[in-house]
C-alpha cells in the first residue's frame, strides 16, 4: 500500500515538472525564433549564409534503398513501443506480473525473475538493437554512411547557417534524395552513434541480462544507468518530435516517399505507408497493457502475479 502510494506522488509529482521543462523549452525556442529573425536582416546573416549554403562537402549520394525505407518503418514502430514500455515501468504503481525465465537463472546473470514491464521493455529493445545493427551494417557494407558521418569540417558552421535559416523561418534550399543537410547530417549521426549506443549500454546495464560482476560495474553503476538512461528517452522524443516537424513543414509528401517510399516523386505510396506504419505503432501503444503483457510473457517464460 505504501508502495502504490509513494508511486503515485511521484507520478502527480512528475507533471508539473514535466509541464514546467515543456513551457520552458516553448519559450526558449521563441525567443531563438526571434532573435534569427532580427539577425536575418543583417549583411552579416546574409554573407555567411551565402558562404556556407548548409550543404557539406562529401556528402551527396543519391537515392534511398528499400532496405533502408523498411528500416526505417521498423524503428519507429519499435521506438514507440520502446517508449511506452519505458514509461510503463516508470509510473506503473503495480506491476502486470512477474516475468521469469523458463529453466530458472543462468551462471554469472542475476536473478531471472522481472517484472512483466521490464521483461516486454528489454524484449522489444533487443529487437531494437538487431534492426539498427542490420542498419549499421548495411550502411557501412553500401558506402552510405558517408551521407551520416562528417568528412570535412565545414559541416559545422553548414549546420549552424541551416539552424539559424530554420530558426529565422526561411527554409534552406536542399535536396534529401541526393544529400542530407548539415544540421541533418549531424543529427542523424548523433542519433545512430551516440543516442543509441548510449541507449543500448545503459538500458543493458539496469535489466536482467547485465552479468552479476563485471569490470565496469565500478565505472557504470547501476545509480548512473538509470540517470543516464531516462534523459536519452527524452533526447529521442525531442529528436523525433523536431524531425516530423520539418518532414512536415518542408515538403511532406516527397519526404515520406524519401523516407518509407524508396522514390522521389509527388506520389501517395509514402504517405500511405507512414500512415499505416503510425496505426500499428498507436495500436501498439494501447496494446501495452496488462492483459496483454501476461499471454504474451507467458509464450516466453512463467508468468505469475
């Protein structure tokens, strides 16, 4: 009973912090929008703009393969299932059931027995990590990681003149099908190089397959996954909140076909894929839910309450 009432604070607790970052970070993105476009006026603005487009050297290479348009549809299914089994661990006050590995523990594991939360979160994580380690490998095998990772440092202040064009609401001339921009090219990296793997090795070492002892348990402790951990969640929402923004708001039919269409062109397919990938991600995101959870843990392992 304390529990659930300790639980449930906490999460009323939550709100009003959550709210207070939102209105913060509106009214810090206003007053960027506004300072950018004073500065827009300026020769200055202008002359550095015109030096650097937003384009960085090295970085064009036409086309979107259909591998990498089926990835992308899975990831974001799998980010949002992600999410919700996160947040599902972090503000359910009781759990679903307790999930427990079929054949008990296994030699240098912790205990196998997990919450039903935790179990379907790293189920979905692992998942996850062998979509994007196919991506990786993909694009290193296919030579297109050269539209991801910088090869000349001009892609900073290419980034910086597409930021300050964004913020100041003229949208950079740019070619997604041939080349990423700047801004694009070091948020993308970011996000596969950093983001994930920051993910991936915090998320690991917080569940039940992390090994009993290990080197770096001193280094990594269990207090700095966990602060680590929930902060590179926001990260990617903010990150796909801001991405689906400008999809939207620079040419939303052709980007989709870029992105889940494999094609450029003026045609619905993208559209219509991004669309059914989004209603079986929103099902998804109801689907999380105990009665659910259960038969599903119970495919895998014992289940009790």
């Amino acid at each position: 009973m304390t529990q659930t009432l300790t639980a449930t604070r906490t999460r009323v607790a939550a709100f009003p912090r959550a709210a207070r970052l939102t209105a913060a970070g509106v009214v810090s993105l206003a007053l960027a929008v506004l300072a950018a476009r004073l500065a827009w006026g300026t020769e200055a603005a202008q002359a550095f703009v015109a030096r650097y487009p937003g384009v960085a050297d090295g970085a064009a290479l036409e086309g979107t393969p259909t591998w990498a348009a089926a990835l992308h549809a899975a990831n974001l299914m799998l980010m949002v299932l992600i999410v919700r089994s996160g947040l599902a661990i972090r503000t359910s006050p009781r759990p679903a059931g307790r999930w427990t590995r079929r054949g008990g523990p296994r030699r240098g594991r912790r205990p196998a027995t997990v919450t039903l939360e935790q179990w379907f979160h790293v189920s979905v994580d692992v998942v996850w990590l062998a979509t994007g380690a196919t991506y990786v490998v993909l694009l290193l095998a296919s030579g297109r990681w050269v539209r991801l990772v910088p090869t000349s440092w001009d892609v900073v202040p290419n980034a910086a003149s597409v930021a300050v064009q964004y913020l100041a609401l003229h949208w950079p001339h740019e070619n997604g099908w041939v080349a990423y921009n700047a801004l694009q090219m070091l948020g993308y990296a970011a996000v596969v190089f950093v983001l994930a793997p920051l993910a991936a090795v915090t998320g690991l070492r917080t569940s039940a397959l992390w090994p009993a002892r290990t080197a770096l348990d001193r280094v990594l402790t269990l207090d700095r996954a966990r602060a680590v951990h929930f902060p590179v969640m926001v990260a990617f929402v903010a990150f796909v909140t801001v991405h689906v923004g400008l999809v939207a708001s620079t040419g939303v039919v052709r980007n989709l076909n870029h992105m889940f269409g494999a094609r450029d062109d003026s045609s619905p397919v993208g559209a219509l894929v991004a669309l059914g990938v989004l209603a079986v991600a929103t099902l998804g995101w109801f689907a999380v839910r105990p009665a659910l959870l259960r038969p599903l843990g119970a495919a895998f392992g014992k289940v009790t309450r």
